[in-house]
C-alpha cells in the first residue's frame, strides 16, 4: 500500500530534536506565551520576509483574528462585503462569517483551480471592502492582479496562506508577505505542520500585528488588563518548538515535494487524467497534487484495487454544504466541476523514488 500521506513517517526524522526540545519546555514550567512562541514568531517572520508574526491556535483562528482586528482599527466594520474563492476549504468562508462580515463567493479559473481575476473585477462594489486569496493546494493565487484590484479600489487583501508555506512569487516574495496579512495553519498534514493544531498570522503592519496580539490573548495589552474583547488562540509553547525545528527542514522538504511534481508531471501519460496546472516556477509548493477524471468513481475503485492513497480536496464545495445553507441556491460552476473531477494522489518529501514511479505506473495502466 503506498499511503497518501505518511504522517510519522515525515515526522520520525525529527524524533531526537523533538525529544530534546519536549524535556526542554518540560523542564522550564512556561507551557503558554513563553520563549519558544516568541523565537518562532521571529524565526517565521524572518523565513516568510515579514516584520511580524503572531501564533495562533490554528488556521482558521489566524484568519479570523485578522478579520476582527481590522474591525477594531476600523477598517472594516460589520456587515462588509469580503471576496472569497468559492472553490477553497470552508474554513476561509467561516472566518468571514465569524468576524460578521458577509462572505462574496467568486467563482474559480479552470485551469489553476484558484479565484477567477475576471470574476473578482466583476463582484466589485462599494461595499466590498477586502479580498481573500487561497493559495490553493500550494499554489499561490494570481496575487498581481489581486494586489493591483485591490490597490486600485482600495480594499484590503489578505492571503489564506495555509496551504502554502515557501511559495515563492515571480517578484521574489514568500506567501505569508504579498498581501496586507496571511494566515497560515499548522494542521499536521500542511507542509509546514505540527503535532497537533496550530497557526499563524504574518503581516507588516506594526498596528495591525499589536491588536492581534492583544485580540489572540483576552484582548489583553497586559495580564490582566483587557482592553478589547478578545478571545483565547494562542499558539503552544510545545508546538512552537516543534515548528522550530521542523522549519530548518520546510525548502528542502518543498523542493522534494516539486521533484515529485516535475516526475508526475512528466511521466503520467494518460488521456484519462488531466494533470494539474504548473508554471514551473517556484510559486507552488504541491501541498497537493491534485489530477482530474471525468469518472471519479471509476478512479478511486482503480486505485483502491492497485492499494494506492488519494484524498479529494474536496467533495463538497462550501456552498453546497448544508452548514452554508445561504448559499445553496447559488451556482459555481466552474468550482462544481472542479469538486465532482479532482483526486490528489500521493506527494510528501518522505515518499521513495521507486513509490513515486508505482505510482506513475499504475496511472499509467488506467
Ligand atoms: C485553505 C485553508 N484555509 C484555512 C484552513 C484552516 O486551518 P486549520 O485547520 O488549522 O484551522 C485550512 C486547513 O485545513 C485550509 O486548508
């Protein structure tokens, strides 16, 4: 069986280093908001190009917080508009909708799977006051012309980045500093992952990064003396050292995710699957690989049979989820199609060559 994704595996290679840094916290008696928080804050914030970063407790936290705490600047205000890819995890809609903010679903590009440009300009109004762009399964969203609609009608643009740590723009740029603040999750599947939940938000907005801080911890400015109403999403002392040390390893662990990628690209020669969209650039990470068949159910009883992994990102698109029920009625057909079509197959840094070429292999015969 060649698993979709060898979570101890990626892991084990850490195992001293973790065991090290575990009896260190262990023995320091600081488990909350102590020095190994603070030295990944720095240690990220140095990696992604940014002024600041602030732990949180998970990815879809780290949007919202940065949602709320343009409310409490006062660039936003309850009941604005915020553009949304339609085809992303429904954790980026939920955000929107927890900041009482009101979600705009834009529908997708077919070929990169991100938020359609020529859509975004569309749904373009005087109450939509922010953009959020998904780099989704890795790749960054076409973030140039997300930053010049964004410059051009004023509105913020933040980055859900939580797929995507060292993406690298054509400028240059990591994920986490093209826009006016990211969120990152540290979910263990991610390519930057941790031992449990875990996230961040990156920015070089001095305000913006002060007002988290007190927003993630109580809304406090210092202990206990709450300014704001605030709520508790704070990253754990554990995780950030162990994040620590699994980010010394994050390109090296990228760059194998893209060999992969160039392999599968390059050699899967099958009318049947329809590769993904890739620039050869830098500026996907291959969270994902994700392919496309017209019989999905098809697909899955062949890799079933041939004892291959796979995963769909995702079955249902946030739209036509039941918790979402606003939108129902609503049609994406592009971000429809892409749902009913797409399987990712096997890719992580920890895979063999020979279980990279299997699974050529096998596509091939389909
Ligand atoms: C695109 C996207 N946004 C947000 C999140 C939320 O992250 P978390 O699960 O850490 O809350 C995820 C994680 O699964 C994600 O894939």
């Amino acid at each position: 069986m060649i698993k979709f994704l060898d979570l101890h595996k990626i892991n084990s290679r850490f195992n001293t280093e973790f065991k090290s840094q575990f009896n260190s916290v262990l023995t320091s008696g600081h488990y909350i908001l102590g020095e190994q928080v603070e030295q990944f804050e720095t240690n990220f914030a140095n990696y992604c190009g940014t002024k600041h970063c602030i732990g949180t407790a998970n990815g879809l936290d780290a949007l919202t917080l940065i949602l709320k705490a343009y409310i409490e600047l006062g660039k936003l205000k309850p009941g604005d508009e915020v553009i949304v890819p339609a085809n992303t995890f429904i954790a980026t809609v939920l955000s929107v909708l927890h900041a009482n903010l009101k979600p705009v679903l834009v529908d997708a590009n077919e070929e990169s799977f991100s938020i359609s440009v020529a859509e975004v300009e569309k749904h373009i109004n005087p109450k939509v006051k922010a953009i959020i762009a998904v780099h989704l399964y890795g790749q960054l969203a076409d973030i140039d012309s997300l930053y010049n609609i964004a410059k051009q009608h004023k509105l913020l643009l933040i980055e859900d980045a939580a797929q995507a740590h060292g993406a690298i723009s054509t400028s240059h740029k990591k994920a986490g500093n093209l826009s006016d603040a990211a969120a990152f999750s540290f979910y263990p599947s991610k390519n930057l992952g941790c031992l449990g939940d875990g996230g961040a938000i990156t920015t070089n907005d001095t305000k913006l990064s002060d007002c988290i801080k007190m927003l993630h911890n109580y809304g406090s400015s210092s202990k206990y003396v709450n300014d704001i109403i605030g709520t508790n999403s704070r990253l754990d002392e554990l995780q950030a050292a162990f994040l620590s040390i699994k980010l010394k390893q994050l390109d090296e662990d990228n760059l194998k995710r893209q060999d992969i990628a160039a392999f599968y690209l390059s050699n899967i020669k099958n009318k049947k699957i329809k590769l993904p969209f890739f620039n050869h650039t830098k500026d996907h990470v291959f969270y994902a690989f994700v392919v496309r068949v017209d019989d999905r159910k098809d697909f899955i009883n062949y890799l079933n049979a041939n004892e291959v992994g796979y995963l769909i990102h995702y079955p249902i698109p946030p739209h036509k989820q039941k918790a979402l029920a606003m939108f129902n009625h609503r049609s994406f057909p592009v971000t429809e199609k892409i749902h009913d079509t797409v399987v990712s197959i096997p890719i992580s840094p920890v895979m063999t060559d020979e279980e990279v070429q299997t699974v050529t292999q096998i596509l091939n015969s389909y």
